[in-house]
C-alpha cells in the first residue's frame, strides 16, 4: 500500500487496494492496560469511516450453574432408572405368581407373627418324572416386633389325611393330588396354623439359582457320597448345583447321613441358611440381575422380592439366639403295608403352642432317628429276586451293606413279582420301613405283615425284588 501525508500535517491518508483513501491516526496503547479486565487505549480510537476496534472480556465460567444443571440431569437420570428398575422387577415377581393359590392362604394381622410355608418340589431331578411330590415342607414363623423366628421341619412320609382322598396319604402326595394349593390347605389343617404366605422351587430350578449366585460356600462335616444323589466333598467347599442337590437329597449314605431323611431334613435346613448367607453378599449388579431372573422363572410365591430378602435374614439368625429350628416329632412305622412318620401328635401341638406364639420350638426333642446305623446293624434281612435279572439280588445287597445292614442274605424267589414286596413280622413293622427308605430302586414298595414268610427264611424283614425295582 501506498502512503502520503497531506499538505496541513495531518493525519496520514492510506490508499486502501479498493482505491478509496482512508484516515488513520496511530495509536499506541499501553500492554498491562489491554491485559486488564477494563483496558482502554491511551488515546482515543479516531477512524473517519467511524468504525471503532471492538474489545473483548474474558467470560469466567459460572460453576454454580453447572453443578446446579449437572445435578438435575443426574436426578432426572436416577428417576428413570428407578422407574424402569420398579417397573422390570414387578413384571418379575407377576411371573412368581401361581393363580388361585391365595384362596388357601391366611390374611396377615398387622403387628403379628408370620407364617411362611417353604416347600422344595421333587419334579425334574429325575428324567422323564411327572409327579410333583414335596420333598422338602418347613413352617417359618416370624415375629416382626422382635425379629425372632423358628422353623418346623415335616418330614414327606408325614402320615396325613389329605382333602377329597379317602383314608391317609403321606403329606408329600398333597402336591401331586392337587398342586400348590392342596398342599398348603393339607399343612393348614394338619396344624391348625395360619399360613399367610409360601415359597416353592422345584429341584431344577433349585440347580439353576445356585449357579447364578456363583456357588454356596459352607462347611460340610462328614462326606457325602451317595450313590443316587451323588457326591459332596468334606471341608469348607463352594456347591456348585449339582452338588447342592445332592446335599439336600441324599439320605442313602450311612457314614454321613446315618438318620437316612432326618438327617437330610438337617442338611437341608443348613443349606438353606449358607444359601441365604451367599445371596446376601451378592454386590455384583449384573450378577444380581441375573440372580432376579433365574429366580423368577424358577420359584413360585406371592411374596415380593424385598419380602424374600427380609425373611432370608431372618433364617440366618440362628448364631445370634433369634432363630430356633426342629423336626416335628414322631417315630417311623409300617401302616397297612405303607411306611409312613408317625407324628406324636400331644408333643407336636404343645410344639406348635410355642411356635406361633413366641417363635420358640423346643430342639432337644430332635435327636437321632431310629433307622442310625446301629439300628440297622441290628436287623437281618434277606433279599429274594423275583425279576429273573441274574445277579439283581446280590447288587442291591450290597447297597444295603453299605448303608450299615450287616446282616444280609440273597436268594431267588420261588416265583415272578411284578412289584417289589417287603415282609415282615407283626412287631418288626418299623423295622420293614427303615429297610423300604434305603430300597433305592423303587418309590413305593409293598409292604405287608406275613409271619409265615419271615419264620420260613429266618429274618426280621424278607424283601422279594418285583420288576419294578430299578437296576443299581
């Protein structure tokens, strides 16, 4: 650009490229003035065209505006993960629910004890089974004004009248009879008890929900190797589900479960309580998810999930002196051929008194069972086959040594039986029954009073071996 001064020393004219003249004066400023937050020019802007240079303030950034809209984003963001949270869990818990199955239950009083009936469901453990029999029943009753609770066991060979059969059945058919809702009317008026609520699983999903929590980890004292139920290592060990159902199963290992099904009620009670301990220390967010979902295709209640939790910490209370468990009381013994548990009926209402009114039940009276090992040592038994399958006799002969029968002969029966049968004398009913729980062939075998048959073979008990009975 070209440059010349006028005649009269005033300002310079500059020839811009567009040809026009254009005054300018130049200015000096003072640097710290311009670096400041009101910096003006030392002196004044003159441009003739009036176009004046344009000066800037640094903006500072309002952090209390952002924290404010930063918390509201957050809030608004936590309410639709609550929301969705809520809404994903109750379509969760709707698929728990079992229609019709609130007619049989009891209203709760507000203030009042609760009682719960927890029922594991023999279905699916074994291939091609269609019955649903209960293999597991506790009564949990809980004091919510003093957190105490207690648990009553019953054992499946309860000997019960069930509603719309004739006679007696064992309390374990109720299920298979009419499904949950029988069942829960058949505890109902077995007891006398109010049940406000119920738990069920089935042994499948009891597999799959252990597995979801990643294993149970407890302490099992004696081993356990059982050959229909399988095999869990001693000491301080993680169940995976396969083990945990062999824990709660097993009843044909003398060595660790000498009481055969009082024992297994015990393991099962422990169980529960290590399984409730695993799922409270689930921190885990996915797992957690994951837990909820396997949960609600596998278990069947009209309790909430929040409900669940609350009464899983009450049933782990039972080092803090809040929780007593027992079996309900009675002895084993043959009826009209059907091995069934007696429940001494004075002794288990007095039981009950305690139960629903203070949660208290008396443990001392669960000691061991009349079918430990000694007892078996004590019976002599000879095993006849009746299929014509050579060699069935002397294999199922040696089960039963192992479970502690010490004395035990074989032959073959003089004719074919179609259903395994077991005699015995009149006064060695009970001794018939403790044998038929560790026939682990056969579900229900025949059992009938011939003192004819036992004098002629010498034994207490004489078992004929039908066709039915399935091959160790």
């Amino acid at each position: 650009m070209r440059r010349h001064d006028n005649d009269i020393g005033g300002p310079r004219l500059r020839v811009r490229r567009d040809n026009q003249p254009h005054l300018y004066r130049k200015r000096r400023f003072k640097r710290r003035e311009l670096r400041g937050r009101n910096a003006a020019p030392h002196e004044p802007n003159i441009h003739l065209d009036g176009d004046q240079p344009h000066y800037h303030k640094t903006r500072r950034i309002k952090w209390t505006s952002v924290l404010k809209w930063s918390a509201i984003a957050l809030v608004i963001i936590l309410l639709v993960v609550f929301i969705w949270g809520y809404v994903w869990l109750k379509s969760k818990e709707g698929k728990m629910r079992v229609q019709g199955v609130d007619e049989a239950l009891d209203s709760k009083k507000s203030g009042k004890p609760v009682t719960t009936l927890v029922m594991g469901v023999d279905k699916g453990s074994v291939p091609g089974e269609t019955e649903s029999r209960t293999d597991i029943m506790m009564l949990v009753s809980v004091n919510p004004a003093n957190n105490k609770a207690a648990v009553i066991s019953i054992p499946r060979d309860t000997r019960v009248k069930i509603a719309g059969q004739s006679g007696y059945s064992k309390i374990n058919a109720a299920h298979a009879f009419g499904g949950t809702k029988l069942a829960i009317q058949t505890v109902k008026d077995f007891t006398g008890l109010d049940i406000n609520h119920y738990v069920e699983i089935d042994f499948v999903g009891f597999k799959a929900i252990v597995d979801a929590i990643g294993g149970v980890k407890m302490h099992v004292d004696v081993a356990i190797n059982d050959k229909y139920a399988g095999n869990v290592p001693a000491g301080d060990v993680v169940l995976t589900g396969d083990q945990a159902l062999a824990l709660v199963r097993a009843r044909h290992d003398v060595q660790s479960v000498p009481a055969g099904d009082l024992d297994r009620i015990k393991n099962q009670r422990k169980f529960l309580q290590a399984m409730l301990s695993s799922v409270s220390h689930v921190r885990n967010p996915f797992k957690a998810i994951k837990l909820v979902d396997v949960a609600s295709k596998n278990i069947k209640t009209d309790l909430s999930f929040t409900e669940m939790l609350s009464l899983g910490r009450r049933l782990q209370g039972a080092g803090k002196g809040n929780l007593t468990m027992t079996t309900a009381p009675g002895t084993p013994k043959v009826m009209n051929g059907v091995w069934y548990y007696l429940v001494d009926m004075p002794e288990f209402q007095s039981m009950l008194d305690t139960f629903k009114t203070r949660q208290v039940v008396d443990t001392k009276s669960e000691g061991q069972s009349s079918s430990s090992s000694s007892v078996r040592a004590s019976i002599s038994v000879v095993l006849l086959n009746g299929t014509g399958t050579a060699g069935l006799a002397v294999s199922v002969a040696s089960e039963l040594q192992k479970d502690g029968f010490s004395s035990v002969r074989t032959g073959n029966s003089e004719s074919k039986y179609s259903k395994t049968t077991i005699y015995y004398a009149d006064d060695n009913s009970s001794k018939a029954g403790i044998v038929a729980a560790d026939l682990a062939g056969v579900q229900e075998p025949m059992i009938e009073s011939s003192d004819a048959i036992t004098s002629k073979q010498n034994s207490d008990v004489v078992v004929v071996l039908g066709t039915d009975y399935a091959k160790p």
